[in-house]
C-alpha cells in the first residue's frame, strides 16, 4: 500500500567526504540509531493497535476492517482517519465525531446516567455511510423485513443488524409475553438528520428502532428550551427487562444517555465486552 521500505543512505559516499574523525563517529551512531527506529516503525507486526479500534473490529467481524497508520481501512482499501486529534467539547463530539471520539463515553448498562453522559450519540459520519449506505437510496437496498409483533419492519441486514433485532423480537415474545403491549414499533429506517441538530440521525442507517412513544420520554419533549449542556432531570417509564434483552444482541438503548430518548434502541456492537446474540 504505502511504505518506502529501508534506509539506503549514502552513507560511504557522505564519509569520504567528512575530514574530521570524531565528526564521522558521531555522524555513523546517529545514523546507526535513527535507522533502527525508523526500521522499527515500519515493522507491521511491531504496529500497536489502539484499544479502541480494536474493539471495533471485533464488533464488526463482516467488514473486515484492518488498522494502518491511525486508519480504519475497509475491505475495498478505501480509509477512514481513525484519529483526528483534535480536542473537542461536547457539542463537537456529537457534531464533528472521528472513530475514536465514538469511545470517548463509556455505555454503562445501569443506573441513572451521569451528567452528559451519552455514549453513543457521538457517530463518526464516514464510518457508518461506508458500512450502511451513503444515502437513502443505497441504504434502502440494504433494508430487509422483519416480523415485529404483528408489523412488517425495515432493518439494515448489514452486520447482521435485521437478524440481531429478529433475535430480540423472539426472545421477548418467549421469555416476556407481557412486555409486548410496549414493543409496537414507531419507526425504523428514516432518512433525516437529529432533531434540533445537522447530524445524520441513525435511523438513517437502518439500525434504529424506536418503541412504544406513549410510554416514552424524550428530553427534548420534557425540557422544551433546554440546550445540550443544561442540567435536566431523567425520566423512563420503559421497563428494564426489554432494555436487557436489546442490550444482549448489541442495541444500546437511548435511555442509558443523560439526553434521553428512551423509545430508542440503535444496533451498535462495539459498546459491548463480548459478541452479542447469535
Ligand atoms: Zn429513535
């Protein structure tokens, strides 16, 4: 791909023409020691991956995503930066989110969420258009129909999205009969961007679900002039064992953010410690 390989210095050429002996010595052991790092670098086997990317290769196993040089490299060679390196306050995270800002919140599956705590909501643009579909169109090719209690819905069947939410529909249709008056689906793929916002909602991917709008909350509705950094108060009505099951086939639930929009269950792996479903 990249890489210019050795050091082929002309180095015999450059000590014919130095007069001074101690010059050439120390000229030879400079030489001598930025070889070696640069021949360091440019070992791949010697290349440390970052956790975090790490983990996102191993939460989409079908992309087959490789590391190089702070890239996320897909499987047509097209990249992604992995690390832009800038530093970002909470509206750029949501805003101008690289791969590695995505982790900068970590998911916590209990409790009440800490203040701006929105793991999640943070989604690096150029990632998730090159896995799911750069626009409507192309991701609308990607949507499969699932049985959903009744309803006929649309899911991305990319990364084994549509089959992962087929796995939550059974599993609390088996284990939680009681729950399903909650599950009546208010929507999956839509084109559009967040509310109140100029980013690109996930529901535009394909991996979005949102459930149950009557027994919702969404702090938007509760703290109608709230800006993004405000102190609000949570609120859920939606009960924990559907959150538990969605949460084991790799849906964060919207309800787990300090900006809550607990109706919403989005497919994302990587903020799980091990695979999830089957
Ligand atoms: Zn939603």
């Amino acid at each position: 791909m990249l890489k210019q390989c050795g050091m082929h210095s002309p180095l015999h050429h450059r000590l014919k023409s130095m007069r001074n002996p101690s010059a050439s010595l120390l000229y030879i052991i400079f030489m001598m020691l930025f070889s070696l790092a640069a021949y360091g670098q440019e070992l791949p086997s010697q290349q440390t991956i970052p956790q975090k990317a790490q983990r996102l290769l191993q939460a989409y196993p079908d992309q087959h995503l490789k590391y190089h040089d702070n890239r996320i490299i897909f499987e047509d060679g097209t990249s992604i930066v992995f690390d832009d390196g800038k530093t970002k306050d909470f509206a750029s995270l949501l805003d101008d989110s690289d791969i590695e800002d995505m982790f900068s919140m970590q998911y916590i599956s209990e409790g009440t969420p800490g203040y701006l705590q929105d793991a999640g909501r943070s989604r690096c643009e150029p990632f998730f258009k090159k896995m799911y579909g750069r626009d409507a169109k192309t991701v609308s090719k990607n949507l499969v129909v699932v049985s959903w209690f009744g309803e006929k819905i649309k899911f991305s069947r990319i990364n084994g999205a549509a089959d992962h939410l087929k796995a939550v529909a059974d599993e609390i249709a088996r284990e939680h009969p009681e729950l399903i008056s909650y599950m009546k689906s208010a929507g999956t793929f839509y084109w559009r961007k967040v509310r109140g916002a100029n980013r690109q909602s996930s529901h535009s991917y394909g991996i979005a679900i949102d459930i149950a709008v009557k027994q919702s909350n969404y702090w938007r509705w509760d703290h109608s002039k709230a800006g993004e950094t405000d102190p609000i108060e949570y609120k859920n009505r939606i009960p924990m064992e559907i959150v538990d099951i969605f949460e084991k086939h790799g849906f964060i639930w919207g309800g787990r953010w300090y900006h809550y929009d607990t109706m919403h269950f989005e497919y994302r792996p990587e903020f799980f410690e091990q695979p999830r479903g089957n």
